[in-house]
C-alpha cells in the first residue's frame, strides 16, 4: 500500500519550511532511516529519515519549494504492499488551505510579539505586505498556528486605506518594487533558495528598516596578542575573538551605550532595552553566513568564552547546533579574519541596533612613547542604527572597547 509521508513538527513554532534538496528519486528502494530530503525552517537545518522500507513512488515538492508542516512531501510504497499505481495515478492534491477566520477581527487586535520573535508568514505574503505597505508585526495571523496569510494583509491594507490616518508610532518603510533582469543567452540562472534566500531577505530587512552609519578605528592588540601567547603556554588556545566579546560586554554594560543592546518595537513606537547580553558570533560556512549565538556572555569568563565560542564555530561548519543556540542575540560580532582587508561596513544582524566588524591584524610602525616601533594592529568597523544611537554615542562605544583591548589588564580578573 501507498504511505504518504507528511512533513513532521521539526520545531517549536515552526509551521513550514524550505525544501532545500533532495536526496532521493522517484522509483528507488528506501529503507528505514534512509535520508529522504533536507528542510530549513527559520530555527533550523534538518535531514529528514524515511519511517518505511519501500519505493519512492512521487515527490510532491520541488527544492526551494515551501512545505507546511503536515503537507504530503513524499508517497512510498511500501515494501510487501501490492505494486504502486504509476505516479501521476497516486498524484495527492495539495493539501486545502484553512480558510482565514472573522479576518476584519483579527486584524484590528493583533497581539502584542517579542521584538526579536519572527511573524509566522510565507515569502510570497511577506512581499505581499512589502508592495502593500503594511507592517507585518501589526498582523494578527488568521492562520494555522498563528501564521499570516495573504488575506491577512489584503484586509489590513483595506482597513489602513479605508479608515482615518492614524497616529504612526514610527513611520514605515516604503514598499520597493522587485527588480526584473532580462534574459539572455549568455547567462546562467541559479534559483534563490536555502541558506541564500534567508540571507537575502535578512540582509532587505535591515536596509530596509535601519539607518546605518559605520564607524571606524584602529585598534592596537599587541597586548592581547603577548596575552594569548602566555595563555597557550600553558594549555589555553584562543583565537582573540573572546577577548573581544568580553570586551564588547563590558562596555555594552555601561549606561550611556544601553542602546546598543536595544531594538526598536516600530509598531508600538517604543524603544526596548535589553537586559541580557547574547552575543551573536558570525561564522562563514559552506552554505553561507551563519549567527551562532553565545548567551549571557556578562556572566562568563573569559576562560567560558574560549571555551564557548569554539564550541558554537564548530557546531556551525558542522550544522548539528540546535535551533535554540542560532537565535536570540541582542549585539553581533563578525569577521573576516585573514581575508579582513582594510576595513568594510558590516550590515546590522536585524532588529538588533549595532554590529561590530573585526578586520586582519597586520604589523604596522606606530608611535609609542615617541619611538617609531612595530606594533599588531586591526582596524575595527562598528555600524550603527542611527535611529537609536547618535554619532558621538557610537564613536565613545567603539572607544571604550578600544580601551579595553589595548589595557586587557582591565579584564583579567574575569580569566578565572
């Protein structure tokens, strides 16, 4: 008989996800645990096993496609059962979309979200909001677990167009409408999906919502450098990257730089402050850009650090972190280590306020003492949403981490 394999709950909250690719074709023996496709949700990436022995008989999706939890993905034949039907005879028609319920309702009460929490929508109705002007936080989803749907937005955009202006808490930002490249012959064409479409529509996100202005200096770390050296003299590796979340922290903690460690709630015009110090930790991966994340770094060492931080870049090359380790920073941190260059501007890791950008250590003269001598030196790039945080604030942020750096005896009585 025909078992119709349904996309199982992967996640808290998840209510679909990505097919990325197959690992399986049509008419191929499977047994037990065989992989059969793999998915990328908003929390995680997941290979997912086959639960029977038998022969694939119809895929019903296609890689890039969006597959809602419980959607057919794959009919197989059991092993034993009688021969299948060909596929197009045990075609299943797509799963019925649950219609959206008192719809006017729930628009005009959408419930109060997280800043950092992400509105349960597919692609196609996220663009639909972008075209429309409306602000996808202000949504209250009519559907399956909370999620948005197309006529979700079309009857707030109705409301919006219909009813009195109201007071803005902050002002929206104008729809732009999607590009259309020619085609041509001398071109290849790669279809925006995986890892790369999140990255694409993260990167929109925070261009199209926070102002971004970039500061930079130079940043001496030869004595971080000498430190690393004692430090793996007796045992303890350490690349310079927990040095620089301590840093990081240590000022975020101060009062006069809370912004940095703030979002912006735009639908409810108010600026939240958090009070949790989550360090995102940007990691270059063969699918793309990845943000592990280390928690509560204000609690930790920087013996805990090391330690933490080579865990979370190993788990990332790997892909086997947990969905819970790759979400919820409230400041990230990024680097280009060797390839470093100079200096660039890094795009904020949206909604957060702030991201810093680390760049190569050279050996360049510099001025100590009045002698010309050589010193290990970076240069430090730190981008800043100027909605929340002025230049001069930032400049003193970036400052102050510089201190720091440069006089890590500041931080040693956070080694042990």
């Amino acid at each position: 008989m025909a078992f119709e394999f349904k996309l199982p709950d992967i996640g808290e909250g998840v209510v679909e996800g990505e097919l990325t690719k197959w690992l399986v074709e049509d008419g191929q023996q499977v047994t037990e645990d065989t992989p059969l496709f793999e998915v990328l949700t908003d929390k995680v990436s997941a290979v997912i096993p086959s639960p029977r022995k038998g022969t694939i008989v119809k895929r019903h999706f296609a890689e890039g496609d969006m597959v809602p939890v419980g959607a057919i993905v794959v009919t197989i034949a059991e092993s034993g059962a009688a021969k299948a039907a060909p596929a197009a005879a045990v075609a299943v028609a797509p799963a019925p979309v649950t219609a959206p319920v008192a719809v006017a309702a729930a628009v005009a009460a959408a419930p109060p979200r997280d800043p950092g929490e992400r509105v349960r929508a597919a692609p196609a109705t996220r663009k639909l909001a972008r075209d429309l002007g409306v602000d996808l936080q202000a949504v209250a989803g009519s559907g399956e677990h909370g999620r948005v749907t197309k006529a979700d937005i079309e009857a707030l955009a109705s409301q919006i167009a219909g009813a009195p202006a109201a007071k803005p808490a902050v002002a929206a930002p104008k729809a732009v409408a999607a590009t259309a490249i020619a085609r041509g012959a001398d071109e290849e064409r790669v279809k925006l999906k995986g890892l790369r479409r999140k990255i694409y529509a993260k990167m929109r996100e925070s261009k199209d919502h926070a102002a971004h202005f970039t500061y930079v200096d130079e940043i001496d770390f030869t004595a971080i450098i000498q430190l690393q050296d004692a430090l793996a003299a007796n045992g303890v590796k350490s690349t310079f990257l927990p040095f620089v979340v301590k840093a990081v922290v240590l000022s975020l903690l101060k009062p006069e730089f809370a912004y940095l460690n703030a979002q912006i709630d735009e639908a409810a015009g108010e600026i939240v402050i958090k009070k949790r110090y989550h360090i995102g930790v940007a990691a270059a991966t063969e699918a793309g850009l990845v943000v592990p994340v280390v928690r509560d770094c204000d609690r930790k060492s920087i013996r805990q650090l090391i330690e933490e931080i080579r865990h979370v870049g190993e788990g990332a090359r790997t892909s086997t972190l947990p969905a819970e380790e790759m979400s919820g920073s409230t400041f990230t941190i990024t680097s280009l280590g060797k390839l470093g260059g100079m200096f660039a501007t890094p795009i904020i890791n949206y909604p957060e306020s702030a991201i810093l950008g680390l760049h190569k250590v050279e050996k360049r003269p510099a001025v100590v003492d009045g002698q010309i001598v050589i010193r290990d030196r970076m240069y430090m790039s730190c981008s800043f949403d100027h909605r929340l945080i002025d230049g001069h604030v930032g400049a003193g942020f970036v400052q102050s981490v510089k201190t720091y750096l440069e006089q890590p005896a500041l931080m040693l009585a956070e080694l042990v």
